[in-house]
C-alpha cells in the first residue's frame, strides 16, 4: 500500500484519452480527468532515525541511573590519524555524551608494535568498569587486525566483529550484530520496507558489513526472508544481478560504482560507501561520497539513502544500543 505522502494526483489533459460518458436522456458529453498515482522516491534519513533511537537510550540510562544501576561505558582505540577514523570515533564519542554514557578514547601512533596494542585491549578485557569497547579500523600494516579482534572479549565486542558473535548470529543466538548491518534492518523496520520474498543484491563481501549483511537479509526473520545475491570482485555480469535486484545494499568503497542502467525502477538501494574525496566545495578540502551515482540512481528509485546522512548515523547508534546490552548484560551475564 502506498503511504499518503508519498502519492500525488496528475490530472491527463490529453484529450485523445479522456474518458467520456453520456448523460441518460441527454447527448450532451463531459469529460472526467484521469488520475493516475504517482509513487516518488523517498530519501531515508539516517540521521533523524540515529538521533530518535539515542534519545530513547538517553531515557532508558536515566532511568538505569536513577535505579541505582551504573552509568553505562564505551571505550575506542583509535591507532594514527586517518581522517575517515577520526570523524567516526568523534560522532561515537558525541554520541555517548548526548545519551548519557561515560566515554574513554585510547590513541595511539601509528608505529605502536601489536604487542602494545594487544595489551591496550588486555587491558579493557579486564576493567570491569567498561561495558564494551571497539578498535576503530582500519589498522596499520604492521597489526594483524584478526588478532586484535578475537583478541577483544565477546561480552565487551560491541561492534560485533568477533567470530563468536558473527557465529552466534548466524545460529539465531542471541549477540552483538555488527553494527552497520544492524542499522540498515533497523533503517528497513524504520521505512516499513517489505523484504519477505524479495530478490536483494549485496556488492561487497567484507565481514563488517557485506557478509553478514547478506546472512542478517536471508534467516528466516520478520525483517529476513529475502532471496540474497553476494556478488564482488569476481562476479561476471554484475549488471545482470542488480537489474533484478528489489533491495541493492552497496557496500565496496568504490565511488559512485552503481549507475543508474543498474538499477531497475522501484528498487530500494542502501548506500554504505564512505570515501572522502578532494573537493573545491568544502572548508576541509574533502567530501564524502558513497558507492552510487544519487544523481543517477535515485529518480529510478522507490527509497534510498544519501551520503552523508544515511547509514553513517545508523552505524552509531546500532554501536550505542550494543553498548546498552552490554551495561545491562542482556546478551552475555558475565
């Protein structure tokens, strides 16, 4: 069913296909208006969605706080000075001040040897005063970024990266989702974007996001039950996939890589990409640009996100909400 607002009347002035009928007892003809709906495309604030669900957090921490219960504490290691890692762990640290939450941001050079950056995360494993924390990646050449991740305890993993949790919800167990496939269901519940029965593609096959997006679209689940196509690097006729795609989750951090031929009309297209580009148009001397050509895309489109303002947001508070099961220990006990 279309929503209200998203519906417009067109009036046809074509005469040649106007339709006619004749008065009873009369010859006289009038002619009625066809009134065609029209579906437009609807933008998916990220943003707003991101800012109402750590609002309603913010409530629940004071009502944690005021029963007695401690204040909740998110912790990130940020290793050198990728501009990409900073503005993230700073929305995260942003983020926790505005739902209540007590923040601890570890930096480090970018020449830190593994051995000092495993024991950071040591460290973190054992400070009971910490509910969760995150690595923000990527790391430098010279750390193997596995180790570090199984190195990070599940019960504080709340980004959702360990091989535990990834394994726990592949069974339908209850874990820590990775924190971008789980805003993108969330912006899809949000939307009521139907995805029972539907053909989706996923281009990227990262463990962050594409993998287990793919796995979060095909359970068996009220926001599941979708046919998933993984395509990457060596898909041939990638085009072929995305034209019978009804859902497109674009996540391979290659600038405006969908084109409009991709992508058939009435398609929803999730953009995940985030590469900052040089630009003319900003103070910094970047811009951000997602994975699909919006100028492109979007007229041939049902929903889409935007970058920035899409999924960004949504991968904060999905990193939040994680954060305020592991303070009320709902996923793990201990």
């Amino acid at each position: 069913m279309i929503p209200p607002q998203l519906i417009i009347p067109a009036v046809e002035l074509n005469c040649s296909r106007k339709r006619r009928f004749k008065k009873a007892n009369s010859a006289t003809e009038k002619h009625i208006p066809r009134i065609n709906y029209i579906k437009l495309m609807q933008l998916i604030d990220g943003k707003k969605v991101s800012l109402e669900i750590q609002d309603n957090i913010a409530e629940e921490v004071k009502q944690m706080m005021a029963s007695g219960l401690k204040q909740p504490h998110l912790a990130a290691i940020l290793v050198g000075n990728d501009g990409g890692s900073e503005t993230y762990v700073a929305s995260k640290i942003k983020a926790c001040e505005r739902v209540g939450f007590k923040s601890t941001l570890l930096r480090f050079p970018d020449y830190v040897t593994e051995e000092k950056l495993l024991q950071a995360v040591n460290d973190l494993n054992n400070n009971n005063d910490v509910d969760g924390f995150i690595v923000q990646l990527p790391l430098p050449r010279q750390i193997n970024e596995h180790k570090v991740i199984e190195a990070i305890k599940p019960s504080k993993d709340v980004d959702g990266f360990h091989p535990v949790n990834v394994g726990r919800m592949v069974l339908n167990l209850p874990c820590y989702v990775s924190a971008t496939p789980f805003g993108i269901v969330q912006l899809l519940e949000k939307y009521n974007i139907e995805t029972s029965g539907k053909n989706c593609v996923v281009i990227g096959r990262s463990h962050i996001v594409g993998s287990p997006m793919s796995i979060l679209l095909a359970k068996n689940t009220a926001l599941g039950n979708c046919t998933v196509t993984l395509c990457h690097s060596k898909t041939e006729n990638l085009t072929s996939h995305t034209l019978n795609a009804d859902i497109i989750i674009c996540a391979l951090g290659s600038p405006e890589f969908l084109k409009g031929d991709m992508v058939k009309k009435g398609a929803v297209v999730i953009d995940v990409g985030t590469t900052r580009v040089e630009s003319l148009e900003t103070k910094s001397g970047f811009k951000l640009k997602g994975d699909v050509k919006f100028d492109e895309v979007a007229p041939k489109c049902s929903y889409i996100t935007p970058v920035p303002g899409g999924v960004g947001p949504m991968t904060i508070a999905s990193l939040i909400k994680n954060t305020l099961l592991a303070a009320r220990k709902e996923i793990y006990s201990v």
